[in-house]
C-alpha cells in the first residue's frame, strides 16, 4: 500500500510533517532575542508592583535610553511611558505624570487613530490629569 502524499513538494504526509516540525523548531531557536529594553521594563514593573517607585523610575529612564533605536510613535514606547506615568501618579506627582502623558499622547493617536474611542479615552484621562493639576482650560482639548 501506497502511503499518501501531500500537496507539500509531493512528499509523503509524515515526511511533510516532519518537515514542517524541524523548521518550526529551527526558526524558534534563531528568533530574535527579547530587546534590552523590554528585559527592563520587566524589570521596572517588579518594582512598581513592590512600590519602589525610586528604583522603578531609575530601571524605566533606563528602558527608555535602550528604547532609542525605535521609531518616535513605537508602542513599545508607550509601554515605557505608560508606566512611568502610572510610578508618578501613584507618588501624587502630577505634573511629572503630565509631562509624560504629553509624550504619549501622539504615540496613541498614531497607534489608535485620532478619531477612535481608545484614543478617546486617553484624551478624557489627560484631561482629568489637567484639571487635578487646576489646569482647566488644558483640560479642554
């Protein structure tokens, strides 16, 4: 009995299989390693989780200076930024937190899309940041 092909180079269905098996598992072995940055930002988040926000600010300028080859608008940014605001915030150092919101802000309307409802969001929080800051006319975006 004749085993059966398939449409892969006319290889027999275990041999195919095996293939494939044999490429998934080299390409998972040469994949990029995890950035630099994100191994900080790790980091960063252990210690925010245990309120050390000193360390956690530290750990976070740092992922930020190892972030420097990603594009200005990169998520991955965001990440960074997002949780430096929330270190700041959680100390009630609102305009530090402000001033970094102000860096994510155009990071999220090329991410979201200016006119979506996540963006939105993000625009209501900056917003209620601004008015905790006595910034009401800020707020008023």
């Amino acid at each position: 009995m004749q085993e059966k092909t398939n449409c892969f180079a006319g290889l027999p269905i275990r041999m195919a299989t095996a293939l494939l098996s044999f490429l998934i598992t080299v390409n998972s072995a040469i994949a990029a390693p995890t950035p630099a940055w994100e191994k900080t930002l790790s980091l960063a988040k252990k210690q925010t989780e245990q309120k050390k926000f000193d360390e956690a600010e530290k750990l976070l300028q740092r992922a930020l200076l190892e972030a420097g080859k990603l594009p200005a608008n990169d998520i991955g940014r965001a990440e960074i930024y997002n949780l430096l605001l929330q270190n700041y915030y959680a100390q009630n150092n609102f305009q530090s937190a402000a001033n970094v919101f102000a860096k994510l802000l155009p990071i999220y309307s090329a991410h979201y899309g200016a006119q979506s409802r996540d963006y939105a969001q993000v625009l209501r929080n900056f917003a209620a940041l601004q008015v905790r800051l006595g910034k009401q006319d800020d707020a008023k975006l």
